[in-house]
C-alpha cells in the first residue's frame, strides 16, 4: 500500500482545487458509503491497482501480502488517498461512518472478475 500526495493542492476565493493523481489508467470509479463498525474488502486482485480517496470518516486499513502472513494496519482519514497494488490482501475496519471513491486500473469484468481470496 502507498500514500499518495495530491498533485495539485490550491486554495484561493473560488474555493479549494485538490489534484488527486494525475498518472495511470484508469477504468472505473465508484462511490462507496460504509457505516461504523463495519469491515470491507478482505480479498486482493492478481492485476488491479485500486485507489481510494476518502471523504469523510476514519477507517483501519490492514494490507498484507498474498505470500505472507504480515499484517500491517494504518490509520487512514478524510482528504487521504491510497493505493492498493496487486497481490495486497486488503481490509477496511470503518472506525466512523465513512465515505470513500473508489478507482479501478480495470473494470470489473461480472463474469471473470479479479477480485481473490486467500483464506
């Protein structure tokens, strides 16, 4: 998992301009809305690199390898943005109700999607 630093981070009369990321390709985007006390994820993807760009909300994110048993857990919150790379089991623990996009490399085929699970 990487943190990523906004691009582009202005702030003037009109308002605020954060520039997520702008490398990569991506194909799709979704808005996820999650409750307190809820975990989401748990499975990795063999060819996807997702982004996540949270909103609103404190969330624990533990990330460990497809071949190995490290687990690593870190804080993530509003205004932050990560990435998951492939082969990284991902889980979400919603600390507070949470609000979060969601960026794929690659759509989500519904017939062979990569979505895997180990365990």
């Amino acid at each position: 998992m990487k943190f990523i630093v906004p691009y582009k981070n202005e702030k003037d009369s009109r308002g605020l301009f954060k520039g997520l990321i702008n490398s990569g390709t991506w194909e799709e985007i979704n808005f996820i809305e999650t409750e307190a006390g809820i975990t989401r994820g748990g499975h990795y993807h063999k060819d996807t690199v997702e982004l996540f760009f949270i909103l609103d909300g404190d969330i624990e994110v533990t990330i460990s390898k497809t071949n190995s048993i490290e687990r690593q857990k870190y804080p993530v919150s509003s205004g932050q943005i990560i990435l998951i790379e492939p082969n990284e089991i991902h889980f979400f623990r919603c600390l507070t109700r949470c609000r979060w996009i969601n960026v794929l490399s690659k759509k989500i085929d519904e017939i062979d999607p990569d979505f895997h699970r180990e365990f």
